[in-house]
C-alpha cells in the first residue's frame, strides 16, 4: 500500500474548485509569505516547520482553488 497516502492526499486537494479568486490570490499570496517567514532561521525549528507546512497547505489550496474544509461546510459530499 505505498500508494494510500499519495492516494489521500489527491482525494483531498481533488475536486471542484469552490474558491473564488480573490480566495485564491489570498490563499496563494498569504501561504508563500508565511511558509517564506518560516524559512528563515530560527531557534525554533518546530515553530519554523509549523509555518513552512500551513503556509504549504494554503498555497495549495489557492492554487487548487479547492478546500476541503469549506466544502464540508457547505454540505458537499465526495
């Protein structure tokens, strides 16, 4: 089952896109500012991975122009 994560991970970022664009330009710009804050060195490292994954997860997110959560919140259903 190597496949079960990459598998999870495309069921999650798959779908309609349920974003607006002005949703997406926020979602990319803010996620590539905070995952560039957590890029730079730091005493922190966890605090510094923390910022580099949410940062991630939310240019993916308007890049895809899919979420997940706001899809749950409106009632969609895979």
């Amino acid at each position: 089952m190597p496949n079960s994560i990459v598998d999870e991970a495309h069921h999650l970022i798959s779908g309609d896109a349920n974003l607006s664009m002005t949703e997406r330009t926020l979602s990319v710009i803010g996620g590539l500012a905070i995952a560039a804050v957590g890029a730079k060195p730091r005493p922190n490292k966890w605090l510094s991975l923390i910022a580099i994954l949410a940062g991630s997860a939310l240019a993916i997110r308007g890049a895809t122009g899919h979420c997940a959560v706001k899809a749950i919140m409106d009632g969609e259903t895979a």
